[in-house]
C-alpha cells in the first residue's frame, strides 16, 4: 500500500474538472473551491474522520508518505483536542499561500469539525472565486482555528528526483503515472536515473498498457 491507502484509513472521493482564472500578473490559478467544498461534504456525509485525530486531503498527483507525516507531527507536540491546521510550506509567502498549499492539507479532529459546523458560513462570506487553499485558509483563520508550521512537510517540485529528500512527507506534483511509481520507488530505496523531471523506470506500468 501506498500515499492515502498506507494511512489508517482512507476514501477516495470524485469531482469535476476545475476552471482556470488569472491573478493580476497574467499566471493562471485554478479556482476549485466549489469542486473542494462538494468533496468535503462527502466526507461529512461519510463520517470517516470521526474516527481518526488527523484527517489529511491529498491531491492525485501528490505522494503522500503516512509514517514521515505520523512522525512530522509528533514532532510538533500539538495540543490535544484543539481545532488545529499545520501550514505545510516553507516557501515565500506569495508563491506558497501563506504557508499552506492545497496539495496536502493536514486538520485535526477538531477542525474539521469546526468547519463542518461553519462551512455555510464561509461559503456565503468568502465566495468560491479563488483557489481552494486560500478558501480553507481564510475558512479557519476567520473560525479561530489555529495552526502550527511544518516547513518540511513538502514543497512543489516537478522532479521525482526530489523524493531523495527523506526529510519530506510528501512530494507534488507528479503529474505523470510513471514520475509517481518512480518517486515512490525511490523512497522504498529503489533508484531511478531522473534527468531533466523525467524518470527512466526501467519497466512498464500495466495499467498503462
């Protein structure tokens, strides 16, 4: 097992095809809030995350490794039972959300029920006219949830060669089948020859056959 289905539990959850807006500067920017808020609605309505004191929501092109992120937080010694959010990103304020990329958001128990119970609140204030990071960012900043940062949890890099990183608990995006398989080879202890964001796995996948 692998990413989410390596966690103590886990669901996978489908959507639709997220649009496309554009910052001031002319880069794009998904605007997928409304497609995020129909998936955590689903895991509402599942009720998965009752049983569990951290719920993580993971992107498909993002390696998520469970045991790195287990030891990541233990290391952050958060307070139990209190509505907590973990900035994953140590990166400029601007290009990383003010800390906290959507690719791997990590809530407590207690957050994700404080937004469960406010999440008609924050649609109708907030709107869905951005990205979804900056939706849940701004969603719990103006709910009183609180955060810690975890610099090391990830930060963007096309290239699998970066899973060499063992300081990381996940890696995005890897948006190629084989970049995924040949990141999580190289985590195992597997290497791959990368060159230029590009894995030579040295074998086929079969689904992709």
């Amino acid at each position: 097992k692998a990413s989410i289905f390596a966690c103590d539990g886990s669901d996978v959850f489908h959507s639709w095809k997220s649009t496309k807006g554009a910052w001031d500067t002319g880069e794009a920017t998904l605007t997928n809030t409304d497609v995020f808020i129909n998936v955590w609605d689903q895991v509402r309505k599942a009720g998965h995350y009752t049983n569990f004191e951290w719920t993580v929501k993971v992107d498909a092109d993002a390696l998520l490794l469970p045991d790195r992120l287990k030891a990541h937080l233990a290391a952050l010694r958060p307070p139990a039972n209190r509505a907590i959010y973990i900035k994953n990103n140590g990166m400029d304020k601007g290009l990383g959300n003010n800390g906290f990329l959507g690719a791997v958001e990590v809530f407590s128990r207690v957050a994700t029920q404080t937004y469960f119970d406010n999440a008609e609140g924050c649609h109708t204030t907030l709107g869905i006219n951005a990205g979804e990071d900056g939706f849940f960012k701004s969603c719990m900043d103006a709910l009183g949830v609180g955060f810690m940062t975890d610099a090391q949890l990830f930060n963007p890099d096309f290239s699998p060669g970066i899973c060499n990183n063992q300081q990381r608990a996940a890696f995005h995006p890897l948006k190629q089948a084989v970049n995924w398989q040949c990141c999580l080879d190289i985590v195992n202890g597997k290497p791959h020859n990368v060159v230029y964001g590009n894995c030579d796995l040295g074998y086929s996948l079969d689904f992709l056959k």
